[in-house]
C-alpha cells in the first residue's frame, strides 16, 4: 500500500466558518492523521465520545487501541489505522477513526460489485477509506464532534485528505443520524442496509416489560408456541446456562469463549478476525462492557454467546448488543437459546432499553428483533464512478425500503390487543 500523507489542513472553507464565527474565534482548523491510536491521548478521546448523542463502547479509544495493539486490525491484515484529529486553536474539536483498505472484508456494507467494476475498467479501487469500527457493525457516532460546525468540517478535511492521498473513495460505516447530515450536506451518497433490534417496550404502551413472560404475551399465538417449543428443546437436551458480567467473567471463560469463537470462523472456512490476545485487552481494560452466557450439558460448558454492553446512562438508554457465538456441540435450538432468549430475559430483567442482534438475518423477526434501517455515506473520487454508484444507490434504496415495508406487514406482535396468550 502507498504511503498516505499524515497532516493536511482545512482551508477555504474553513475560512468561510471561520469568518462567521466571532472575531475572538481561535483560528482555523487544523486536521491532523496519526498512525495509530497512540497518536490521539484516551482522556481526549473518550471525552468527546461521551458528548455525542449515540456513542457505543466500540468507539472507545480502549477499543479501538486493542484491536489495533493486538495485531487484529493493522496493515497486515488490510486495515492501516489512520487516527483524525481536527483541532481550532490547539483545541480538539472533532476526531474519528479511518483505516487505509486493501480489501472489503470485515466491513458488512459490502462493495465488492465497486471494485470489480473499477477492476474490469483498468483502474485500482483500493486502496480506499473507511471511517468505522473494523469487524463491528453496530449503528452509533463515527464523527466525534463538539458541534455540528466541526463535524461538518471533519467532513470536508476527509474528502480533502483522500484527494491528496489519492485513495479511490471514503466510506462512512454505521453512521449516527448527525454524522449522515453532515455526509449529506457535504456531497456523500448514503446508502441503506437493514438490521433486526429488540426493544424493551410493550407494543401499544410503550412500558418496559416485567419478565420473559410478559414480553412472550405480546406475540402472536404462533411466535410464543414456537418460541417455548425451542427453549424446552434445550431444556430438555440437558442445557442449562450461567452468566457472567464484568470482571466475574474468569480466565477460563474468556479462554472456552475464544475456543468457540475461533472454531465458529473455521467452520465456515475462515480464520478468525479478532486474536486472543484481543479479547484478553478486553478483560483487562473493558470488562464492565461485556456479558457471557455459557451453555453447559453434564456439568461441562459447551457453547457460549458474547454480549457488549452500553453505558447505563447512555442516552436514549442502557443498549446490549449481540456479538458472538460458538459450539462445541451441536444442540437443537441452541444458538436462539444463546444468542437471543438468554440475552432479552437478561436486558428485561436487568432495564435494558434495545437489544440490537447484529446484522442481517430475517429469522430473527420471530424472536421480537424487528427491522430497522442502517446508513452509510459514501464518497468516490472518479467522476464517471461516482455518477454510476449514485444512480446504483437510488435504485438500490428503493429496493430497500419495499424491503423494510415488506418486512413491517409480518410484525411477530399480536394483531389485536385482545388475542389470549396460551
């Protein structure tokens, strides 16, 4: 990969804000690209995290330092960290975390039609830009700015940076509903995918759900009849689960977690995206922000599913996110017992507000999750391209929203208030 230049500077327009802002204005901004997280202090970082309105603690400088520490997200593996600063008059004032591609794997907004097509024309689509949590597709702020002015701003330095970089595109992954105004407003495409999110709140009334059993009665007769068939499947196969948060999560467990975890990827032909030594970054440094389910049959443990964990006084409130999953043995029903039975009567019991179960997957409507819309913004340098992808793009979200209409008209919640639940 060529090398990318490490400073640029924002410079007309930033003028232009800088001429509207009053005359003891401290300057212009300034972005700064460092090549690691190490370049940008954590005290700085998560602060200005924290000031957005849709942080994840996948955005957290310890996260983002682990998998760059641990050797899972570095040049060798395709993803050269590029650390953004903006500064106006020495102040942080926006930052966000970009990686130098060399491929499209580990992103979930896929591209790779993009790159064939730039391929088959003789022209090189990577290296590219992406602004996102590698391996992480979970919806939150990606721009962390102090206010609309530096996002936006964040914005133009980006494009400006990839220009004299001469990378192909730039690709806003996940984004928070402030980073995609400030995207729009600036000439990125946006782009749609869908998600399936669990929420905390009864229909109709909007009030948290007491138990599981409150949250089964409001499902249709067929969804609650399929839902406890399953659940006793397991039961009866002998399968009981503990849980474990935090710092109560042993050695043990984050070692037969990361046994799971790696032969899941191999399963499916690949090798694991995050190392050991990732998650043992996590045990140190974050465990407040993780939950594990271990599934055990004759006092042995034999699967597990891994849940992340939001900050309790988030905004919006408290928010799990399902993340990962494995077996060392096969048990009917056991992944929606892992991976989403346990989970939700965990976030009722505990106030959780939204559970969100991750990408794709339609099955997972019959278990509450129900479809929500994703955004990303894109910016591609060629002309010709660009004009190509958008008309692709209009189309394509189209498509999707026939989709997530489509989808709505199977709501798995009863049809009429008044149905009994059996």
């Amino acid at each position: 990969m060529e090398p990318v230049p490490t400073t640029t500077h924002a410079t007309d327009r930033a003028l232009s804000l800088h001429d509207d802002a009053p005359t003891d204005s401290p300057g212009d901004y300034t972005l700064q690209c460092h090549p690691s997280p190490d370049g940008v202090e954590s005290h700085e970082w998560d602060a200005l995290l924290e000031a957005q309105a849709h942080p994840t603690p996948f955005m957290r400088h310890a996260y983002l330092a682990a998998l760059h520490e641990s050797g899972s997200a570095v040049p060798d593996t395709g993803w050269t960290p590029v650390f953004c600063t903006l500064r106006r008059g020495g102040a942080l004032v926006a930052a966000c975390a970009v990686y130098a591609k060399s491929h499209s794997y580990g992103e979930y907004v896929f591209d790779h039609a993009w790159a064939h097509a730039y391929a088959r024309h003789g022209m090189e689509y990577y290296p590219k830009a992406v602004v996102a949590v590698p391996f992480t597709p979970v919806p939150g702020a990606r721009l962390l700015a102090v206010d609309a002015a530096a996002r936006a701003m964040l914005v133009q330095g980006l494009v400006q940076w990839c220009t004299e970089a001469g990378l192909s595109s730039l690709h806003l992954l996940f984004a928070a509903s402030e980073d995609v105004e400030a995207a729009r407003a600036n000439g990125l495409m946006l782009r749609q995918t869908v998600q399936f999110h669990w929420q905390n709140a009864a229909p109709g009334t909007g009030a948290a759900f007491g138990n599981f059993d409150e949250f089964l009665g409001t499902l249709s007769q067929d969804k609650r009849k399929k839902i406890r068939q399953e659940r006793r499947r397991v039961a009866e196969a002998g399968v009981s689960f503990r849980s474990a948060q935090g710092r109560a999560i042993e050695p043990s467990d984050w070692d037969f977690f990361y046994q799971c975890y790696e032969r899941t990827y191999w399963e499916h032909g690949n090798a694991p995206y995050l190392t050991r030594d990732f998650f043992q970054r996590m045990a140190q440094d974050m465990p407040e922000a993780w939950l594990l389910f271990v599934a055990e049959r004759g006092g042995e443990p034999i699967a597990c599913s891994l849940i992340a964990l939001g900050a309790p006084d988030a905004p919006g409130g408290a928010v799990a996110y399902g993340r990962y999953w494995g077996a060392l043995e096969r048990v009917d029903c056991l992944h929606f017992e892992a991976c989403y039975y346990q989970p939700l009567a965990w976030c009722i019991a505990h106030g959780v507000q939204r559970f969100e179960g991750g990408a794709q997957g339609e099955h997972k409507m019959a278990r509450a999750l129900m479809p929500v819309a994703t955004t990303s913004a894109h910016w591609l340098a060629h002309p010709a391209f660009a004009s190509a992808v958008e008309d692709f793009l209009r189309r394509e979200g189209r498509g999707v929203d026939g989709y997530l209409q489509e989808l709505q008209e199977h709501s798995p919640f009863k049809a009429q208030a008044g149905e009994g639940a059996n």
